[in-house]
C-alpha cells in the first residue's frame, strides 16, 4: 500500500505541476505584460482611506 | 498579446490585476499558528538535548517573551504599513532601501527553508510509519511541494481556509491528548517528578539553557508571517493585530501544554534527539487511538506549516519585483486566481531541489538565522518608527505598550540567540552573514539603478520629524 502511495504522489506530482506550466503559458500568451506587471503596492489604501488623525 | 481583463472580470480597479481583499482575522491565525505549529511537532524537542528539560520550559518562556515583542512591534507597524512583502515593505518605508531588500531575502530564506523542512519532516514521518525496505521519502516532499504550490496559484482564500481546517485539527490533537494523559493528576500517566529531577534538571547549568535557545526559536518560528497577509485582508488594520495576538496567545497556550506531556513522559536524553516528541507522546500512552490522532497531525502541521511558507515566501519575492529590486517580471498577478503565480512558481523547483540534497538540520539552521536576523530588524525598524513618526502623527490600527521596552527585550534575546547559534552551527552563521554582505553589495552597486525611487514609497504619511 505504501509504495502504491508513493507512486501515486510522482503522479500528482507530474500531473499538477504539468497543469501550472500549460496554465502558466496560456496566461502569459493571452495578457500583456503590462496588464499582469500592473499591481501597485498601497493603492488600494490610498484610494479607499482617507488618512486623517 | 491581448489584455482581454474586462472579459473575465478580474480587475481591482481598471485595467490593473492586484491582489485580491478576501481575508478576515481568521484567515490571519491559521497562516501565523499554520506555519508555527509544526514547531511543537518536532524541533523545540532539540533544546533538550542542549540543556535539559527544564532548559527546555525555560526557554518556552523566555523565547515566548522574544515572539510576544514581535507580534506587538509587528502588530503596530503592520496595521499601519498593510502591504504584500510584511516587513520588507515595513523596512523600505522606515528604514530604506538596503535593509528592504535584505529583509526580504531574510524572508524568502526562512520561509523556503522552513517549507523545505516541512516536507523532509512529512517525508520522513511517513517512512518511518510505513516501515518498508524501499521506501523513500522523495515522493512524499515532491508531492507536498507541489501540491500546495498549486493550491497557492489556485487563489488565497481557498489556500487559508485549507490552513484553517489542517491547523485547528493538529491544535486539537494536542488538546486532546493534554487532557487524554490526565494533567491534573502525577503518577498515573504523567511522571514529571520521576523523569526532572534537581539532579538531571539542567544536566548542562545555565550555558545549556543559553544554548537551548536555538532550538527554543522552534515553539513560535513564523508568528511573524501573518503581516504577508497585509494586502490581501479586508481590513487590515483590525484584522492582522486581532489575528496575529490571537495566534500568539494560541501557540504560548500549545507550547506549555507540549513541554508538560512530552517531559512528563520522556527522559530528556531522549526527549533531545527524537524527531516525533507529540508522536512519540501518543506511543507512550499505550493507546492506539492517540498513537495514529497524534501521527495524522504531525503530518497536518508539516502540511500547514509548509502551505503557509509558499504563501508568505511568494509575496516576499513579488513584493521585490514589483519595486524592480528584482527584475519585474515576477510582480505578475494571475488574472483570475489573483495570486503572484510567477514568484510560486519560481520558487518551486528551488523549495525542491532543497528539499532533495539538504539535510533537515541544515535547512533549519538556515531558516532559524534568517528569522533570528530578521526580529533583529525588527527591534531597530519599531525604534525608528516611534522616532520619525511619533504617536498621533499617523493613523495606528494598533499601538503597542510598554515602548521602548519590547523593542529592547527582542534586541537582547536576538543576541542570546545568535549567540546559542555560534555555539552549535558557528560555521553556518558566518557564512549567512558574509552572503548577506555580498549580495548587498550586488544590490547597492548594480541592481538599484534599475530601481524607480519615486514609485517605491507608496504610503500617504506626512514627511518624517526631522527630515
């Protein structure tokens, strides 16, 4: 039962991380590099809390 | 290349693809006691063996007070700069750009090497229960590793509602068994008198609890992780104080209640070399109920624990591209999963190619300096904080109290440590210290011409006194 586990874990292994590059490439195929780089640090604070004491 | 954004509806505001706000106060505790709880699984055990059982408590406390000043500090600074990155955000704000980016190394280190850890100690756990000639612990890192990486490029909220449930089951377990060994009463299970004795106490005097102190780090390593959180909880100025001090409180509770039944029932000449203190508790009880509860949960906590590390480490790598302290291109957001994928998955292969030629004792060293290192930081950044933005200047979801006097006790017991580390892994400490001097030197020389000064200080604050 434990080697069939063992096994089983390369599979997943392979599966999923075969999974994150396909997924990895269709994302960096479909969007601009300027779109996914776009995530600026403390926005969402300035935007939405008006910083007052 | 199409920006098709709109279509999938995944942008914050326009065009741009941020983290998402999904995060509540729960979410906070299961990353921080997520990533700390395997501590009490395996590796506070070690103190032991450097002074005793009763270095062992002592070092509970004492590095119980260390954590304690670090969650205040962190709370404090954290609710005010709430961005992805915790404390190399905190740092380039404060501080400023060199100790940014040192910071964050500190981070990305102790998180990788805490997750590579994690996954030889689940690895390991399996082997050992399993007991078949053949069988290594290869599939069983691999599988760790890369499932949760990809739980982690699935989406936050999912990735901590999984901490949530493996961690509160392995809190549990130690609950249980607690109450399982009757604690309330000696002689029966418990043999705590038997087992320290003023004797055997401290086998080593007082320099043995001095050197307990490296592995006391164990009990509370991570705590800190909550503040990668900043940018992805709704309202972070409640929630990651609430979360942080409640997971604080949670762990010093698990840590006392760990000591107690594992040096009630184990010599601490073997208490000290055991990697399955909790494990080996649940054996002893003669009951094979507790003996499987107990295995399943060091396997949850390894689990948790390294779920958490990808999570904070990913966002400390992202946070260094998005300020172009590395190249830019790992600042990318999934535009539907919303998490930093290409940090995940950069970080993969090097989590496992570690986890496959690293020994366990060399991953933890290296994760221990680079935390010790980074509280360090800490105690100066909450100095500067006070100093240029005193009380009243700014906005705090959180004060600490006592000031100067956590910042004070977190530097001396930083030193304590580093001292205990010298005595045991001497050779590692030098060598950490000189790569982090080099590569500054790399970063100050080379790399921050690259870097937009303006953009990098995102925070609405007034100019600090004195400038």
């Amino acid at each position: 039962m434990w080697l069939s586990l063992s096994y089983a874990c390369w599979g997943i292994s392979v599966v999923l991380a075969l999974w994150m590059l396909y997924d990895w490439f269709k994302v960096d195929t479909s969007y601009s590099e300027d779109v996914l780089t776009s995530s600026r640090e403390g926005e969402l604070e300035a935007v939405s809390e008006k910083h007052r004491i | 290349m199409t920006a098709a954004v709109d279509t999938v509806g995944t942008t914050a505001s326009g065009d741009r693809v941020s983290l998402l706000r999904v995060l509540g106060p729960a979410h906070v505790w299961a990353l921080g006691v997520g990533i700390v709880l395997v501590g009490e699984f395996t590796g506070w055990n070690f103190s032991a063996d450097k002074g005793g059982s009763l270095a062992a408590l002592i070092v509970c406390w004492v590095v119980g007070l260390l954590y304690t000043s670090v969650a205040m500090i962190d709370s404090e600074v954290t609710s005010t700069v709430a961005a992805a990155g915790g404390q190399y955000a905190q740092a380039k704000h404060i501080v400023g750009p060199l100790m940014a980016f040192n910071v964050a190394l500190f981070l990305v280190f102790a998180y990788t090497m805490l997750e590579v850890s994690d996954a030889i100690l689940l690895g390991d756990t399996i082997v050992a229960k399993a007991g078949v000639d053949g069988l290594t612990h290869n599939s069983f890192i691999a599988a760790t590793i890369v499932v949760l990486a990809w739980l982690n490029y699935r989406g936050v909220l999912m990735t901590l509602n999984v901490n949530f449930v493996i961690t509160a089951i392995a809190y549990v377990s130690i609950v249980i068994l607690f109450f399982s060994v009757s604690p309330w009463t000696q002689g029966a299970v418990l043999k705590l008198n038997e087992l320290v004795t003023p004797g055997n106490a401290l086998p080593y005097g007082w320099i043995g609890v001095i050197a307990a102190f490296q592995f006391g780090i164990w009990y509370y390593l991570g705590i800190e992780g909550t503040t990668q959180a900043a940018e992805e909880v709704r309202s972070p100025a409640r929630s990651l104080p609430y979360g942080t001090m409640a997971g604080m409180i949670t762990l010093l509770i698990a840590a006392a209640m760990t000591w107690y039944v594992c040096a009630s029932l184990m010599p601490w000449e073997y208490l000290g070399i055991t990697p399955y203190p909790l494990w080996d508790a649940g054996k002893l009880t003669g009951s094979p109920l507790l003996e499987n509860l107990l295995f399943v949960a060091t396997l949850l906590a390894a689990l948790a624990s390294a779920n958490g590390c990808i999570n904070d480490a990913a966002r400390a790598w992202f946070s260094l591209g998005r300020d172009r302290y590395l190249p830019s291109w790992f600042s990318a957001v999934h535009p539907k999963y919303r998490t930093p994928y290409r940090s995940i998955l950069f970080l993969l292969p090097i989590a496992l190619a570690f986890a496959f030629i690293a020994d366990l004792n060399q991953a933890i060293t290296f994760s221990i300096l680079s935390g010790v290192l980074q509280y360090t930081f800490m105690s100066i950044n909450i100095m500067m904080f006070r100093r240029k933005w005193p009380l009243g200047s700014i906005r705090r979801g959180y004060t600490h109290p006592f000031h100067p006097l956590p910042a004070i006790v977190l530097f001396c017991l930083c030193v304590v440590t580093y001292f205990a580390i010298f005595l045991g892994f001497g050779s590692q400490l030098i060598a950490m210290v000189a790569f982090y001097f080099l590569i500054s030197l790399w970063f100050h020389f080379y790399r921050y011409k690259f870097v937009r000064r303006g953009d990098q200080f995102s925070m609405p604050w007034p100019k600090p006194q004195g400038y």
